[in-house]
C-alpha cells in the first residue's frame, strides 16, 4: 500500500516546481479549509498565502467538520489522507471524532482525539522534514504541546497564534465551572504560553490579556484577521448581489439586516430574534440569518412564525462577497460575557462590503473602536436597542451610506491580506534565522501509512 508520507513527502511541491527559497512551516491547525468560516478559513488562507511567497508549508489538520460539526462529502473522519492545492503547500488530515452537540467534556474529547493522532504525524515530520518553523492555532489548546514537543525535539522555533482565549470565555459562559478547576486551566495554560518562542493574537485587547498571562512584549506580537478586499469589493459585486437577493426571494425595496457565521452560543443570537419580534411590523425589513452551528435550531423555533426572519445556510466561497454586498446592514450581536475575550472574524468581511455595522458591544471593547466609525454600538443583549438602530438606519439611507464608506475605508487602512500576510511573512523568516531547507524525507512508518486522498482543488 503506498504510505501517506511517500505521496505527501517525497517532495512538499508540486512534480516539477522548484523548491522554494523561504521557510519551512509546520502547522498544527484542528481546523483548516475548505471550512468557511473561524480558524479553518484563516489557516487556509494563511497557509496558502505563506506558500505563495515561497516558503514550504506542511499542515495537519482534521477533516473540515465545522461549523456543521459533521465531516464534509469526500473527507473521512477515521483514516489519514493527503492533499496537494499549490506549490510548496501539503495538507495532511488525521482521523477526528467529531462530536454531533459538542458541549464541555464532548469538545475535550474531540480534541483529545486530534491531539493524539496527529502525534505521531508531528513527530514524524519535525525529525525528517526539519521545519524551521512549528506553528500551532488555539483554541484547540489541547494540541498545543503536541506542536511544541515537536518544535523542541527538532530544534524549530515554537509559534502559537491565540484566536480565541478559550478558557476564559468557557468559563465565563458557564461551559466549565467551579474555582479550582478554574486555578488549574490558569497554572496549565500559563505554563503552556511560556513554553512557547512566540505567541500572536488577533487583537491589541487580547494582546493585554496575554501579558497578563506572562506573555512579554518580546515574545507577543498581533496578527489580525485580515480581509481579501478584492473579493469583497462591493462595487464588483453589486450584480452578483442583485442576483443573489433575488433567489433568496428578498424584494428590491426591503432592506436586509444580515447575520452571517457560525451560530454558536459566544454570539447572542437570541438577541437578534427578538429584535425581529419588535420588528415585525416592518414588512421593509428583513433578518436574514446565514450560517450553521450548535444554535440554529433553537434559533429557528424561537423565530418560528416572524415573517420578516429567514434562515438560509453558508454559502460557497466563492459567493462570500455577494453575500456580504446584498446587506444594507450588518448585525454582530455578542454575549456580555466574552466581548473583550474575543474579536469575531467576520467583522473584517462586514467592514470591507462596505456596509453600516450595528453592534451589540461595551462602548470600551476593541470592537467597539472600530465600530463606532462604521456603524452603530448598542447595549449587548438587548433587543430593544437593536430593534431601534436597525430601524434607524434603514429609515436614514444617507446614513447608512455614510457609516458604509466609512466601513471600506477602515477595512483597507488595517485589515489588507497582503499587507498583514508581508508582515507575517518578514517575522517568520526573523523568527527561523534563515535555517535553509535540508533533504527530501523518507515514507512514514507504520502504521501510518495509508493511501492518499485525492489533492483537493486539483
């Protein structure tokens, strides 16, 4: 049977492409593309991105389950698999139990399942394909010293990107309680931080909390989520836009209140179906709630019967800016409890499709900072205030304009990929110190070995 490493590793590029001249990147990633939303999209596009500017990418990764929490057509959750999109980019998946209501211990086992099959893939590729690099993306905390044991055993620097601070906010939502396991998530996750070479963040709040945790200024650094502003751009999709409004069966005149991501409990989407319930009487307005996840059939039931609230699932990628542009306003509702722990991915795609934001944030979180340029911040959790910005803007079209450019200027003055991935690509070449590529590796042992899945994108 041909091994997973003789098809992924005998060479990481493609047949026939020159090796590249950068880095070489192990990404620990739970999550990964072609998953829309979360940490799945940005590993993927950073990765892909990475192995653009020349730099050899290794990713490994489970198969893509979320936000559905459900293994996609042409993946499996059981075996290992290798895929090849691009040039100096090899994506290799381990086998994950994905849990189908994935609360406290069930999400504990789900990445314990990770953490431990992709062991041996990591230790395996830091002791032959020598990386420069071993980066790893929380939450999925669990896989963390996974990525650092390899990093250490190979002589890589140690990277982990924080996008969420997922033990705070579990607590602070009530999925863990009680205090001493509270101190024990605390001493485990600041050993764990000061572990690492260095730590990056999404946001310059998060970077605050991190230095609470001991992460020093020489060691933190900010990496943003960044936006594709030219998939985005709204003028380009205006028509694509028109078309999708249409299909969804959303007339011209009515205004649409748009909700898109992942509907899960750090959102409050519970505020966003009250809102709808205040506004029932405005048949010009119209929630449209896009997205899967743990929540929307609650959500669905709780909305059951409003006229103007729709569902409708995530679409392709390639309809993400279409999407965005059919809004005459975006919704981004947030729980009281996680708004400073937190910086929601989607705000990036809001601000670059060039629309008013109403918020539902503390007027002192990051968020909130950016918002208050580009749409309106209401008090989070209430219904009450959403119901009256949301109808404001729509009855104040000159407004709402405004706050709409306000929103794609912001969004190329700090959220451009190809200026946030420069930067990543500078600090990856500082961090591994030119450490030059070594030697093509040998196949992977047993009982690894499998066939390789079929290179997606090819």
């Amino acid at each position: 049977m041909e091994s997973l490493a003789s098809a992924a590793l005998t060479h990481p590029t493609a047949a026939g492409a020159s090796a590249p001249a950068g880095q070489r990147l192990l990404l620990l990633s739970l999550n990964y593309s072609p998953e829309l939303t979360g940490i799945g999209k940005y590993s993927g596009e950073m990765t892909e991105s990475l192995a653009a500017r020349g730099n050899e990418v290794m990713v490994v990764c489970a198969p893509p389950h979320y936000p559905s929490w459900s293994v996609q057509p042409g993946h499996a959750a059981w075996r290992y698999s290798v895929e090849r999109s691009q040039p100096g980019l090899t994506v290799l998946r381990c086998p994950t139990w994905v849990p189908r209501r994935p609360g406290g211990a069930a999400r504990l086992l789900y990445q314990a399942s990770f953490a431990l099959s992709s062991l041996p893939v990591m230790l395996w590729l830091g002791w032959q394909w020598r990386p420069a690099v071993v980066g790893t993306v929380a939450p999925a905390t669990l896989s963390a010293p996974v990525a650092w044991l390899t990093a250490r055993l190979c002589g890589a620097k140690a990277w982990l990107h924080v996008q969420d601070l997922e033990f705070d906010a579990a607590f602070r939502l009530g999925l863990l309680r009680g205090s001493l396991l509270r101190r024990l998530f605390g001493v485990a996750e600041r050993a764990l931080l000061a572990s690492f070479d260095q730590v990056s963040t999404i946001s310059r709040r998060m970077l605050r909390h991190l230095a609470c945790k001991g992460v020093g200024l020489a060691r933190g650094s900010l990496l943003p989520n960044w936006v594709d502003l030219d998939a985005l751009d709204p003028t380009q999709q205006a028509d694509a836009a028109a078309t999708l409004r249409s299909q969804i069966g959303i007339s011209p005149v009515q205004k649409v209140a748009l909700f898109s991501g992942t509907m899960n409990r750090k959102q409050g989407l519970h505020t966003l179906v009250q809102a709808a319930a205040l506004l029932r009487h405005r048949d010009d307005i119209v929630f449209l709630l896009c997205g899967q996840g743990e929540m929307r059939s609650a959500l669905e039931e709780a909305g059951s019967g409003l006229p103007g609230l729709r569902f409708i699932d995530l679409r392709p990628a390639h309809e993400l800016g279409a999407l965005l542009a059919l809004a005459d306003l975006h919704l981004l509702p947030q729980l009281r409890q996680a708004a400073d722990l937190v910086l929601p991915s989607k705000l990036g795609g809001m601000l670059a499709s060039g629309r008013a934001i109403v918020a539902g944030v503390d007027a002192d979180s990051e968020i909130a900072t950016l918002v208050q340029h580009a749409g309106r911040c209401v008090q989070p959790e209430s219904a009450e205030a959403f119901a009256q910005a949301i109808e404001a803007l729509c009855d104040d079209d000159a407004e709402r304009l405004r706050l709409g450019e306000a929103a794609l200027h912001l969004a190329h003055l700090r959220l451009d990929r190809e200026a946030v991935m420069d930067t990543l690509d500078a600090e990856l070449r500082s961090w591994a110190g030119g450490r030059a590529p070594t030697e093509e590796v040998g196949p992977l042992p047993a009982p690894l070995g499998q066939r390789p899945a079929q290179a997606s994108g090819s």
